[in-house]
C-alpha cells in the first residue's frame, strides 16, 4: 500500500502532520506493508487533508480516517 498525504500549507494548517502520525502508527500494526510519503500541494487545498493510497485520493482526511483507510486498502499490492 503506498499512502501518500499532502503536507502543502492549506493541509498542513489542517492538521495533515497528526494524519501522517495516525499512518506512522499504522505502519507496524498493519497487515499489510505501507509505503508513506508526502506530496505538496494537490490543488485541492480546500478539501485538505488530501491523502493519496494507491492512487486513490481521499478529501477532508483525518487521523480517526486511517484505521479504516488501511483497511480499505489492505487487499492491494504491496501484501507482505
Ligand atoms: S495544500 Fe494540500 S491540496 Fe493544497
């Protein structure tokens, strides 16, 4: 699973560093096997936190998201 989530100033005001915290903590809880990354702006700044996985953009994110982002995507590519 590849998650990206945009650090750009809009997302960031937003709160995208504890959404990536959430991701962080998902990474060794997870089944699966996240890559995690931060992207700039993705010119969707007014519906930030705007999180990308596996190509899959996600608006308004936030950390209570994740867990349930994860397994959403947990039957992608990247299974360890
Ligand atoms: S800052 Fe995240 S979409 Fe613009």
């Amino acid at each position: 699973m590849e998650v990206n989530v945009c650090v750009g100033s809009s997302c960031h005001l937003k709160g995208a560093h504890a959404v990536i915290n959430k991701f962080q903590e998902a990474l060794g809880e997870a089944p699966v096997k996240i890559k995690l990354g931060a992207s700039f702006c993705q010119g969707r700044c007014t519906e930030g936190v705007i999180v990308a996985i596996d190509g899959v953009i996600y608006e308004r994110v936030s950390p209570d998201d994740v867990p349930s982002l994860v397994e959403k995507h947990r039957g992608g590519c990247g299974i360890r």
